[in-house]
C-alpha cells in the first residue's frame, strides 16, 4: 500500500486484480529498454529555483512541485507501469541544450518552447498555452543559456498550446513593423479559432473527463497527460502572423538560419507543419512525432483526424530529412540523437498509425463494427515491445473505434442501434426485468469483487440511468471506474475513469479549468464563424415564426453578408446581399468586435451611432433575446448535478 492517501474519502485503494493486472505489465513490458530516460535527461543545463508560475490573474498557473511524488521510487499500484513510466519521462523541468544553438524549456506547460539562437536574437518554435509560461522560459533562457531577445516566431500548428504564449515573447506592434516574424502553416488562423467555437462549450465540459483538470494530482488521481503534465492555467493569446507557408515544402532564412519548411495538413491538427535545419541536421517534429501515439480522436471531442495521412506525413519526413538528421526534436516529449535512433522511432510511428489504420479497416471490411472493434484490434507485438509505439494520448481502444467512425460513422448498422431509445429511457426498462435495483446492485457488488469491472460497468450503468438518485449505485459504479481508471496506460482514459468515480461520489467539482478562448482568441473569429455560432445558441423554440433578411455589411474590412432568419433558423451567407431586405445595418468589423468580444450588445452598437441602421430591427431584437448563454457544468453522468 502507498504512503499516500487518497484524495477522496471513499477512495478505494487499488483491487487485487488490479494490483495483479499491473504486476503483470511489470513483467511483460519492455523496461529494460531505457533509452528514453537517457534522452529526456541528455543536456539539461539548469532548472527554476521556484515551483509555481504565478498567472497575472492572481491564481496560480502552472504548479511542478505538485507532481513529485512521481520521482521519489515508489512504484504505484493505482498507476499503470507503462503511464507511471510516462508520467516520470514528464517531469523534465527546466531548460536543456538540444544541440548548440538550440535549447528547450520544458515542463512549463503541456508543450515544450523551443530557442534557436539566430544572427540577432532568439528563434522560438512553439510558445506553449499562455503568457506567462512563456514569458518565464524566455526568463530562463536569459538567465542560463544567452540574454537575447525573440527575434522570431514559428507556430508548428492551430493548437492553443502551441501559439496562446506569444504574447509572453514579442509584442505585436514588432511584428506589424516587421521587424519580429511569425510563422505559421497553411490554414494556422481558420483552425486556431475554429475548433473550439460551434461544440467549444460541450469540449470544454467534457475535458473535465479527458484532462481531469479538477482532480488532484495525487498518485490515486491525476498523474500526467501524455505529452506533458497539464495545461497552463494562465492567460492565452494569439497574434496575427506574418508569413504563411502555403507550398507543400519551402525555403526561408529566419534571422539568418536556412530553415525548410514541410506542411503536414491533416495530420495532428488540420494545420500543421515539420520545420528542418539543414545546417545542423535538427528536424523539428511539430507534433507529428512525439513520446506517444496521439488521439486519432480525442475524447473531449473533436473532428476524426486520418491515421493513414498521419502515418504518410511521417513517412514523407523520413524520406525528406530523417534519413540524414543527427537530432529530432518536437513540440512535446524529449528529443532524439543520433540517425540510427531516429530513424527507428520515425518507422515504429508511421507503422504504428498506419497498422492502426489499416488492420482496423481489414477488420471492418470482414464485419468487425465500430461497437467490437476496441475489443478486437491489437498492435502487432513488434510494436508493443517499442514504447514509441505505446498509446499514452490515445489508446488503441478510443482509435481504433475512431477509424471505423472516420470510414464508415457511428452506426454498427444494426437497426436496433438505428434509432436506439436514449439511455435513460433504456435503462428503466432493463432494470424493471432484472428484477429492481437490489439484484442488480448484489450482481453487480459480487462482479466488482470477482474483479469483472468491464462486466459490473455494464449493469449498474443502466441502474444509474434508470435511478439517478441511488446513491449505493453511484457509489458502486464509481469504485468500478475507479479500478478501471487505475488499469489504464493511457491518461486520457484514465482521467475520464477517475473524473467520472469523482463526479459520481461528491458532484461535479467545482474550480477553474484552464481557458481555452481569449479576446484574441475571439478577435480572430471570422464573421462569418461569429453568425454560425450565433445560429447555434439561439434557441428556435422562442423565436416562433419571427423572420427578417438583414444585410450587413463592414466597410473597414469589405465583408458583406445576408443573415435571414426562417423556419427557427438562423442562416448567413457571406458575399451576398438581398434585394428585399427587411433591415440593412452598415457598421465597420472593428466596432463588431466589441460585439463579439462581449464587451458591447448587438442592441447597444445598432443605438450607439457607430452603425447605419436602415429598416425593421424588431425580428433582430427576438433572435438576440432567444440566445442561450451555455452553462459549461451540465450532468455527464445522470445524477452528478449539484449534490
Ligand atoms: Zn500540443
């Protein structure tokens, strides 16, 4: 048993079987291959003499201190070897030579920043999520390796944790002068903003499962996240680069290092590139390459990404630089030396999403569905014997369930899953057949201590729909997600375990999870983007048969646009305006901004002067007064609001 207690009063200590399930990966996994510690250690220089980086807001935005536990040699039961293996690799802190002229600071953030010493200042690929954990890297770096300024900026891809430090480095006024660039792939700003807006509150809520940003971190709760310990709770922010690469390869020198450029579209992010040195042989990985294999969906919600794209774009950077690079570096994880090693960590990760890719689709085109294939699919062992090819982001359960969904959707295609009662209309039915709630909970305690926890999840999930106010099955369910979560390599189905036993024992918790918008977040919103989202938070049922056709139009920026509101139903097209239009308002996209930045109604800017309203606003005015503010705490689990 751990010297440390758990968290939560009615924690429950790690299971025999659970105990005995993580002896066993003790035996089968490959930890005399320790490659990777050499790696993660290889040329550290100096760490902080401090623990937390306070955010500018007051509250504390980063905290290392609290995952020491981790280092003091206790090998954890309520651990999986292979994460607790993960989680220690993280706990890399403080500033390392990559080679000379490039140096990394990690464990600052969930990603890396990485300094390339250029002709007049610091080149920094990847700024990490907020201002303050860059501005203190940058800090560091002065401090231990050169006291330069950034003269550059390159963005791998559209993740927040990759551009929201950058205001911690530069400032803008530097990069409209251009005297500061800022680099970035293809689509960068569409996608930057795009994923967290329409669904932007459920991802949010749902996070809550995925990063277990509300549990603490304690050996028996939150213990890593894959590609670095956590998410910066400290202010994000985004500006507008100055050089887009658009070709497939390009050429540039960055404050006078030659620098190629590799666009990886639809790989990790939709918008993402490699960068490559050829004069010091560094091939920068973005986040194509990395200590895990990544989410080929990942569990807050998002887009399916394409396994076959990701595993192809690797391929292409073998042949383009990993055959002559002497060192691989990326945006998260430790970097890699020497041309035999990169070599081999590239090939394990292209086979690695390409045999995911192509084995689930071999399975599913001889009937396997989306609803077994997590209980089918395997990794050829060659691979798991490579911990590259080890899943700590994704699991090869949510991704190969993911292919399937990417190829062939949700449905199993099976008419009784066509249009399935919703759970909580199943499951009393289920319960009334099994006979009530006592057998159910005696099946289901006798499951638990049989160490069936697959099999006790699946009966006293129904009774938890069926009753949401039975406390002995909530708090059964929960010491069965709770061994669950334990048993899991990856932290992400981990977290979603453990979140979901806290949730369904003591409520949803309450506390602040890092942010993922900012007003330059929100400021770079398209206007179209900005409609669309109003479309989804108005709510039809209280508009009634209202309808108007309001042509809009910014001359700051020449937008036009026709918003018609028809049938419930907000539309916007862009580039078009009406003929017979019910109102026309004529305003500049700056003063829309504060609109949109919430710093000023829509009612406010039509009476402020600041536009030219001609016509009938009163339709506007019930679209406006129908919008929904989304509550970001609503129920995952039937029973968890509010106890
Ligand atoms: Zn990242």
């Amino acid at each position: 048993m751990s010297e440390y207690a758990h968290f939560h009063p009615v924690g429950r200590e790690p299971s025999a079987f659970t105990r005995a399930f993580q002896e066993e990966q003790r035996r089968r996994l490959p930890f005399d291959d320790d490659r990777d510690f050499e790696e993660a250690r290889r040329g550290f220089i100096a760490r902080p003499d401090y623990d937390k980086i306070m955010a500018d807001a007051g509250n504390v935005a980063w905290d290392m201190g609290r995952y020491e536990f981790l280092l003091e040699g206790e090998d954890f039961d309520s651990i999986h070897p292979s994460l607790q293996r993960q989680a220690i690799l993280n706990m890399a802190y403080g500033v390392y030579e990559v080679m000379e002229g490039i140096y990394q600071v990690r464990g600052f953030d969930l990603a890396n920043l990485t300094f390339v010493r250029g002709a007049t200042g610091w080149v920094v690929f990847d700024t990490g999520t907020t201002v303050e954990t860059a501005r203190a890297a940058h800090a560091l770096v002065r401090q231990h390796v050169e006291d330069l300024p950034v003269s550059a900026v390159i963005h791998s891809h559209s993740h927040i944790d990759h551009f929201g430090g950058v205001r911690g480095l530069i400032d803008e006024a530097d990069v409209r002068a251009g005297i500061v660039p800022v680099i970035v792939p293809e689509g960068f700003m569409e996608h930057a903003v795009a994923e967290n807006v329409y669904a932007g509150n459920a991802m949010l809520r749902r996070a809550f499962f995925q990063y277990g940003g509300l549990m603490p971190a304690n050996p028996y709760g939150h213990v890593d996240q894959a590609i670095g310990k956590n998410t910066a709770a400290g202010r994000p922010s985004l500006i507008q680069p100055s050089l887009v690469i658009t070709d497939d390869v390009e050429h540039h020198t960055v404050d006078g290092i030659p620098m190629v450029f590799h666009n990886t579209p639809g790989t990790e992010a939709p918008a993402e590139m490699n960068t490559y040195l050829p004069e010091k042989k560094a091939f920068w990985a973005a986040e194509n390459i990395v200590g895990t294999i990544h989410n080929i969906y990942t569990l807050r919600g998002a887009l399916v990404r394409d396994a076959l794209v990701w595993s192809k774009k690797i391929g292409e950077a073998l042949y383009l630089f990993g055959k002559e690079a002497d060192v691989m570096f990326a945006s998260h994880s430790w970097p890699r030396w020497g041309n035999d090693r990169i070599q081999e960590v590239i090939r394990t990760q292209r086979d690695a999403y390409a045999h995911l890719n192509n084995h689930v689709l071999h399975l599913a085109n001889q009937g396997v569905t989306i609803n077994e294939i997590h209980n089918v699919y395997r990794q050829p062992e060659s691979l798991t014997k490579q911990w590259a090819a080890h899943s700590y982001h994704g699991s090869e359960e949510h991704n190969s369930r993911a292919v399937i969904n990417r190829y062939l959707g949700y449905w199993d295609a099976n008419p009784a899953t066509l249009i399935p009662l919703s759970p909580r209309d199943s499951a009393p039915l289920y319960v009334e057949m099994m006979g009530g709630s006592e057998p159910i909970l005696t099946k289901g305690r006798a499951l638990h201590d049989e160490g069936r926890y697959r099999e006790a999840q699946e009966i006293l999930n129904k009774l938890v729909y069926a009753e949401p106010d039975n406390v002995d099955a909530k708090q059964l369910l929960a010491d069965v997600f709770e061994q669950l979560g334990y048993q899991q390599e990856s932290p992400s189905v981990r977290n979603s375990f453990l979140a979901a036993a806290l949730e369904l024992r003591t409520g949803i918790p309450e506390g602040t999870v890092p942010a993922v918008s900012s007003p330059d977040v929100l400021r770079a919103l398209t206007t179209e983007m900005f409609f669309d989202y109003l479309a989804i938070r108005m709510d039809g049922s209280k508009v009634g048969d209202v309808a108007f056709v309001a042509n809009i139009r910014h001359p700051d920026s020449g937008e036009e646009l026709v918003v018609e509101l028809s049938n419930a139903t907000l539309t916007t097209q862009m580039g078009f305006q009406s003929d017979d239009a019910t109102v026309t308002i004529v305003v500049d996209r700056a003063d829309f901004e504060q609109v949109m930045l919430g710093q000023r109604s829509f009612e406010e800017l039509i009476e402020s002067g600041a536009s030219d309203v001609d016509g009938d606003l009163s339709g506007l005015h019930r679209m406006l007064a129908s919008l929904v503010e989304f509550d970001l705490l609503f129920e995952l689990l039937p029973g968890t609001a509010a106890t």
